[in-house]
C-alpha cells in the first residue's frame, strides 16, 4: 500500500483541524458496490436489496407456504465473501490457543450450559504470538503489535509503539485489513509519526474495502462529521449499514444485544457516588441475600450475569444457578429465563419444558412464541407464535414487541403493516434493543413506513454499530485508568475515538488535557490533539464538550485565543445543555466586554441563571453579584463627581424631595388601605355593620391628634413672637432714655 500523500492541504506534519479537506480531485472515493457479503443475514437484518423487494410486494401475494420456503430478508446475488489466508497457516495453532487465553475465543461446554473461560495466562499467550508471529503470521504479528501498541499486559509485553508499527507495516504489506485498520489509526491520531490524515484515509480505505468493521466504522464517523473528507451522510450511512448488519447477524434470533457502558472520566469525577459501576461489596451484599433465600436478589444477580454490563462479566454458569434457586421456589420468571439459556444452547427441547412452566409469565410467553415462530421443538405455528408475542408485550416484555415489528414488517403470521412495525420497533428501542435500533435504522434508510431521513438512519445505525463486541474497549480503558495504567488507557480511548465513540473521545481529550505522564510528554501537539477530540465530542452534542471548547479557545489551548467563538461555544452549552459554568461564563464576558458586547444588565442575569440551575454555583454567582453591584455604584459615583454642578446639586434636591413627598403620600395611601381593608374583614366577620361609623371616629382622633399638636406649636410660635416683640420694646425705651435732653433757649 502506498502512503504518499493523496494532495493533501497541509495537514501530514500537525494533527490536521477538522476542516481542513482533501484535495476533492485527488479524493479517494470508497465505492463498495458489488462488495461480496459474508452470508446471507437471519430475519432478523435487512438488506437493502430486501427493502427494495419490501417496496415493491404486495402483501396479499406473499403466502403461507412462501414463508416456509423462504427467508423474506435474505440477500440477493450473494457471494461468499473473500477471506484472508483461507488455508491454514504456520503459526495458526500458536494463535488460536492465544486468542482462546486472551478471551478472543470462546470454549463452549453445551452439556453443562456453562461458558468456560479459561484463567488468563498472558505469559504463554504472549509466548504462543511471539512463536506464531516469528513463523510469518500476520494475525499474530496484529494481536503482538496491538499489545505492543497499549501496553495493557506488562510486563509480559513491553509498551512500545515503535515495535507496534513496524509489526502493523510488516503485516499489512501482505494485505491483512486490520494491520492497514490499526497503521490508520496510527497515522491519524498521530502515535510513533507525524499525523497524517491523508495516509490515515488511505489505510482505512483499504482497510474497509478487505471487510474491517473498525476501519468501516472509521471511515463513516469521518463522511459523517465532514473529517479531512467532504461530508457525506449516504457515505457515512453505507459504511455504518456494514458494520450494523454483522453486528445484528451476531446477536441471532434470541439475543437482545450487549450494552456499552459509557462513563465520561470528567463527570465520574465530578460525582464519584454516581458511577454506573456496581460497587463489590453491593454484589457480595446481594449474593449473600441471594444465598439466604431472597427471591428478588436471585433473579437480579440472574439477570446481571446472563447479561452482563455495569463492571459485571457475563457469567451463564453464575446466571444459571442464581436462577435454579429461584425456580426452586416455583418462580416462573426463572423457568422463563432457564428455557431462554438452553434454546441459546440449543437444546429445545429442554427449553420447551421450562417455557411450558412459565406460560403465565412474559418471559415464558416470549419463549413459546419464539419456538412456534421457528419451528424449534415444535410444529411451526405462526398465529400461535403471534398470540405468545402479543401477551408478553402487553406486559412490557421488549423482545416481544421486536419480534411483533418483525412480523408486522414481512407479513409472517399478520398482514404487512409498516406503521405498526415501526410502533412496535419504537417501543423496543426504548429499552435499548439493538435490533429495534437496527430496524428502526434501515426502515428510515429505505423510506418503509416513513419519509426516508438520511441522518436519522445514520445515527441509528451509529448506534448499533457502536454496541459490537469491540465496545467491550471502553470498559477495559476504564478500568486501566482506575487501576494507574494511564498511559494504556488513553491509548485505547485514542483508538475508539477514531470509530466516532463520543465518550472515547471526551475521555481522551480529558486525559490529555489533565495528566503529564511520560507518553503523554513525548506526544507532539498534546493540547492541540485534545482539543481536536472535544471538538469532534462536542458536535456530536456532549454539552461539557462544548465548555472545555469554549475554554480552549478562551485561553488559546491547542488553537488561536477567539473569545467571540469562546463565547459562542458557551452559548451553545447554556442554551442547549443548560450548563451552570457556561451560564457564570457568559456572564463573565457580559461583564468586562469580552467576546460580548460589555453589558451589566445581561451579566447580571446570567449570574442569576447560574445560580438558579446548580445548587453548587450559589455562592459565586452571589460573590460575583456583589462585585457587579459594586462596580455599578462606584461608577455611579465617578460619573457623578465629574458630572457636577450647582445647577444639577439643586435639581438632586427637589427630586430628593420629590422622593419624600411622594413617600409620605405612599405611606398615607397604604395606611388609608389598610384601614378599609381591616374594615372588610371586620364586616366579614361580623363585627359590627356600623364599621364606617367606626372608621369616621378613628379618622377625626387623628385628627384632632393633628390638630392639637399643630395648635400647640402654632401657640408656641406666637409666645415666641410676643416676647421677641417684647424685647424689642423694651429696647427702643432703653434706647429713648438714654438720649440727652436739649438745653432750653
């Protein structure tokens, strides 16, 4: 495979922004018509040769026995699909024990109905790659390289990248599409080279075109979000429609599909009592509870271990006993659950008897009407199968209301009604089926009982291509960074976030932007790499994404300093996400006119909308709100000061007794109705009718109260008049006296 750059606009030597494109004439084009599939899907997938076929039937003309005869879903014109190194190889045998050891290979034990998963012995895993590897094989040679890559089991594989690449390149010089998966993951996130988006396109490229599903799920995160390619949502939706149909062919008829668990580092750290992972010491609670009889904590502790999930492996073994306690006591939801283990097994008609005893219950119900559907262990019986289904969905059962959209979609045992399907596909989603998800997705993808929507089928099938036993990745990085194996866990959050996982790339980025170990160091363009993952985190809707954005763009991290895209970015987390810290932002940049327009007023009122949405935001949105009033009247005050005049001095006064003039008035006016309405109490209560009598009384005692404190200051002026007339009198005589009389002539 040839890595020269494909016209590239500058992004080989730095870890490229989003926007920056290839060259559109240079663009490398997947076209995946005529791509061979692997099998023709179960019922339970749809091809997009079968919606056509679904379009185009009339449900009238499809019969019973066309139904025995023929999958309504299967492929059409398909051909097997090629495999690399077909034959066997040297150094297989070495492999597939490692891969057995690794948990990359299940030994199943069907007459115990248990799943054996051996001890791990990474030392001789390990040892059997290195044999295999050094025998040319390049399966050996990606598992090497990949434990190389994440250093997750030293010491018995040292952490080194550059030992990784050359194991990648050396096997995919022979083609293999995970070697070219795994050196374009390399080239995009930029481990052990320079990024570089072009060479990266390029492995994936051939990578999807061999049948990776990771390197499929790549390319179509990168067409759907417009990466180093022109946005394409039909390009994204072809690549995610791949990955999604091997996904649900792998679940079956009977499965509900694995869950991912997707735990942001950044909000468990936040709120550590709020961690989806179940607590040890609540497990062992619950098994002592289970042990003792409780019936509850049976089926519970049944359904964690048959499922799995929640830092819990699945466990059949664990499953299956929890549940023969709790059918020793006659429960029928444990009957149901008992006959759901050994039809997966198989073993129908064990199964069948365990069903039989849990008609009653929903779960019970769901299994008669899966073995009627199929014909397993007993005649195939359609209307039979259709009334199991419809009983165990009125009780709320999701898999029942999946296999009725089934049904309802092809016509097997009802007519054909794409509405109805795509209500009973809704309901299923709800639970997070990832076969209503699947459904759900290619209806809108082919326009069956809805408007076709391109985006809505995209994301859908995002979803389920995102449940694929890859996921299990994001709860070993989890647990490599609990356990101080930083590094490793950043590693493989680095690879999920190149599928498009929103979760892998928040984690990532916070890793990024938190810790300083030693890889973290030698990263070139550390901050800018994290905020390329925020920003990819942060358009597909995480709203502490869009704050860390802001922030980076606010301080220049990894990016030129914008405070109007910083603000921007805080809009966003506040309007959509309602984020208290955007909301004290916004408010922030109101205030001293950064990025926003300098606005008091507004500053003010997000303060308050901080303080308002988060209990924790209180005493900083009141801090900052004293510090804002402050500002507001040592303002006031210097504008005052040189703003000042005896003319305005003298016009403060009047309107400073303006102000107490009209106060006075004010306090008359509330007293006056008081009065009035102490007077319609009075009279409501039957006090007296002659309250108005009583009113007029109370009013002339003021005012002769007013009168007579006003007649004894008016007597008190005129005593004051009369003695200052007095001594004025008095005077003048003085004065008289004291003029000499003139001599007579």
């Amino acid at each position: 495979v040839s890595t020269q750059s494909t016209g590239s606009s500058g992004i080989n030597a730095e870890y490229g922004e989003e926007e920056e494109l290839l060259d559109t004439s240079d663009e490398v084009e997947l076209e995946l018509n005529g791509m061979p599939e692997a099998e023709a899907p179960p019922y339970e997938t749809i091809s997009p040769e079968a919606v056509a076929r679904l379009q185009r039937a009339d449900a009238d003309s499809v019969s019973a026995q066309d139904h025995n005869t023929r999958n309504p879903f299967e492929e059409v014109d398909a051909v097997p699909a090629p495999k690399h190194h077909e034959r066997e190889l040297p150094g297989d045998t070495d492999l597939h024990q490692a891969e057995v050891i690794l948990g990359l290979r299940e030994s199943k034990k069907i007459e115990t109905l248990e799943i054996i998963v051996p001890k791990p012995n990474y030392r001789k895993a390990y040892a059997m790659l290195q044999t295999a590897s050094g025998l040319g094989n390049d399966k050996a040679k990606v598992l090497l390289g990949m434990a190389h890559l994440t250093g997750e089991h030293t010491p018995y594989v040292s952490h080194n990248t550059s030992l990784a690449y050359e194991l990648f390149e050396e096997a995919a010089k022979s083609g293999l599409p995970s070697a070219q998966q795994a050196l374009g993951a390399m080239f995009s996130s930029g481990m052990e080279t320079d990024s570089s988006q072009s060479k990266a396109l390029l492995y994936y490229t051939f990578a999807a075109l061999g049948g990776d599903s990771l390197a499929q799920m790549a390319l179509a995160f990168r067409y759907w979000s417009g990466i180093s390619v022109a946005q394409s949502c039909e390009s994204a939706l072809k690549y995610y429609t791949l990955v999604a149909d091997g996904v649900a062919r792998k679940v079956g008829s009977t499965g509900t599909g694995q869950g991912v668990l997707r735990i942001r580092l950044m909000e468990e750290e936040e709120s550590p009592q709020n961690s989806p992972i179940l607590d040890e010491d609540l497990v062992q609670y619950y098994q002592f509870l289970a042990d003792k009889g409780d019936l509850q904590a049976q089926l519970g502790l049944g359904q964690l271990y048959l499922q799995g999930g929640r830092g819990i492996d699945r466990n059949v073994k664990l499953a299956q006993h929890y549940f023969n306690s709790a059918a020793k006591s006659g429960n029928t939801n444990a009957y149901g659950y008992l006959g759901k283990i050994t039809m997966e097994l198989k073993e129908y008609d064990i199964a069948l008897k365990y069903f039989k005893l849990a008609t009653k219950d929903p779960q019970g119900q769901w299994g008669m009407g899966t073995l009627y559907y199929n014909g397993w262990g007993v005649a195939q019986d359609y209307k039979q199968a259709l009334s199991y289904f419809t009983s165990a969905a009125q009780q709320g059962h999701t898999e029942a209301e999946l296999q009725l959209g089934l049904m309802s979609l092809s016509g097997v045992g009802t007519k054909r009604d794409y509405g109805i399907a795509l209500k009973h596909f809704n309901i299923a989603s709800k639970s997070g089926h990832v076969l209503a998800f699947y459904n759900l997705g290619m209806m809108h993808a082919g326009g069956i009982g809805v408007m076709r929507n391109c985006q809505t089928a995209a994301e859908l099938l995002k979803n389920v291509a995102e449940r694929g036993t890859w996921g299990n990745n994001l709860m070993d990085a989890h647990a490599l960074y609990h356990k101080g194996f930083v590094d490793s866990a950043l590693i493989k959050y680095l690879l999920l976030a190149e599928q498009g996982y929103e979760v892998a790339q928040t984690n990532a980025a916070f890793i990024l932007d938190r810790e300083a170990t030693d890889f973290v160091k030698t990263l070139k363009y550390r901050f800018k790499r994290a905020f390329v993952n925020w920003k990819r985190a942060a358009t597909q809707g995480f709203g502490g994404a869009r704050l860390k954005l802001g922030d980076y763009y606010y301080y220049g991290q990894g990016t030129q300093v914008d405070p109007v895209e910083a603000a921007e970015q805080y809009q966003l987390a506040s309007d959509v996400d309602h984020n208290p810290q955007a909301m004290f932002n916004l408010g922030y940049m109101h205030e001293l006119g950064i990025g926003r327009a300098q606005d008091m007023h507004l500053a003010k009122r997000y303060y308050d909308l901080a303080a308002s949405t988060s209990l924790d935001a209180h005493v900083p949105a009141m801090l900052a709100n004293s510090k804002l009033q402050a500002k507001i009247h040592v303002a006031w005050l210097i504008q005052t000061y040189k703003d000042f005049t005896f003319t305005k001095l003298a016009e403060g006064i009047l309107q400073w007794w303006g102000g107490v003039i009209a106060s006075i008035t004010a306090t008359f006016n509330s007293i006056g109705d008081l009065l009035l309405e102490l007077g319609s109490t009075a009279s409501e209560v039957g006090v007296s009718e002659d309250w108005d009598i009583y009113l007029m009384s109370i009013l002339a005692i003021v005012l002769g109260l007013v009168m007579a404190v006003r007649g004894h200051h008016m007597r008190n002026n005129i005593r004051a008049a009369q003695l200052r007339l007095q001594e004025q009198q008095n005077l003048a005589n003085q004065q008289q006296q004291q003029q000499p009389v003139p001599p007579a002539n």
